[in-house]
C-alpha cells in the first residue's frame, strides 16, 4: 500500500504543472508542500528501521525507489502524452498555434516531469550500485549500456530490481540468522586463526585479501589476526 501512495504521489508532483495548466488554477502553498514532501520521500523511500544494517538499508531503499520509478513514469508518460494532445487540440480551436507562451509553458512542463522521474531514478541507481555485492561488474556496465536502448533499458531495470531485492531478502535472513546464533560461537576455535595473504600483497585497515570473510567469523566467535 505505501509503494502505490508514494508512487500516486510522485505521479502527481512530476505532472503537477501539467495538471494546474489543465484546471486553470495555480495554487503555490501547495506545489511547496507537494515538493517537499517529494524530497523527502526521494531521501526516504522506506522506514529508517525496516533493515537491520545501513548497507541492506540503503540497498532496499534503492530497489523500492527503481520500483517507484518505474510506476511512476509509466503514469507520467501516458499523462503527459494525453495532456500534450489536450494543449494541441486547445491551442489549434483557440487560432493561436505560435504563441510563444504555450511552448514555453509546454516544454517547461514536460521537462519538469522529467527532471523529477530522474531524480527518482538516479537516486535508486546510484544507491544500488554503491550497496550492492550481487550485482557485480557485468550487471553494472550492462545496465549503463542497455539504458539508452528503449525497451531494453526496461527490461534490464526490472533485472536490476530482482537481483537486488533477492539481495536484500538474502543479507536479511543471514544477519537475523547471525543474531539468533552469536551466543553459541560456532566459529570459535581452540587458537587463534591467523590470515596470510598471498605474494604481492598487503593486509591494510580498510582493505583485506580477505574481502568479508574475517567479519564474519569474528561475528561468530573467532578471534582472527593478519600475516600483515
């Protein structure tokens, strides 16, 4: 229910000029409060608690917010087109086919629609390539690729969403399952377990050989030390 009021939301800031051209009433109070409340939804798709870490966190949000942006450009186009062929059809009964203010307001309406689509959009992209493990060098350059082909840049964002939402359920169940068995330290061991990385290489602060694999067993109980 939330994701289908967020999306009628958006819809609706993303058309609004479109729509207060078509009424004939302008009401500014309320294109600040729409705006308003369409950053903050931008910055805040989901619950600040519904994920157990801040990466899951920002991966879910990412996701529901390709998923927003899908519903709502879909919507968008068809109200922008339907609207567009309103303005042609009044503007050709009115006589006044180069009146410059039409076109003027015209293109500024629709790329107001497509500004905001955009923030949706890139706000999701970049959240889910910066959180995501799954999905990997290939997928990330496909994507970049396959976003300037139509049709194919929507089949492949909807690729993009499962891949991250089987991410999101995945790290979900392995941290809730984490959690539920920290008491029992099923990695503990009798002596410390010492990592040594291969040739060439350096065990630094912020970067290991060793990628996750030492977290998760020091969440586990181990007590882990580097060859350095």
């Amino acid at each position: 229910m939330r994701r289908w009021v967020l999306a009628f939301l958006m819809t609706v800031e993303a058309n609004w000029f479109s729509l207060m051209d078509a009424s004939g009433s302008t009401s500014w109070l309320l294109t600040l409060l729409l705006f308003g409340e369409f950053l903050y939804f931008a910055m805040r798709p989901i619950e600040k608690g519904s994920a157990p870490t801040k990466r899951i966190w920002y991966l879910k949000s990412g996701c529901e917010l390709l998923r927003l942006f899908l519903l709502s450009a879909t919507a968008t186009v068809l109200i922008q087109v339907i609207w567009l062929r309103w303005l042609i059809a009044r503007t050709s009964q009115g006589g006044d086919h180069g009146n410059g203010a039409v076109v003027a307001n015209a293109i500024f309406c629709v790329l107001w629609a497509v500004l905001l689509e955009a923030v949706v959009f890139w706000d999701g992209m970049i959240r889910v390539y910066l959180t995501s493990v799954q999905l990997g060098l290939k997928h990330r350059v496909l994507a970049a690729l396959c976003g300037w082909i139509p049709i194919l840049n929507i089949w492949y964002l909807s690729k993009i969403i499962r891949i991250t939402a089987d991410e999101v359920e995945f790290e979900t169940e392995k941290w809730e399952l984490d959690a539920a068995r920290a008491e029992n330290e099923i990695c503990k061991t009798r002596y410390p377990i010492l990592l040594v990385h291969g040739v060439f290489f350096r065990d630094f602060r912020y970067l290991n050989y060793w990628g996750r694999i030492p977290k998760e067993l020091q969440r586990n109980g181990a007590t882990v030390f580097y060859g350095q």
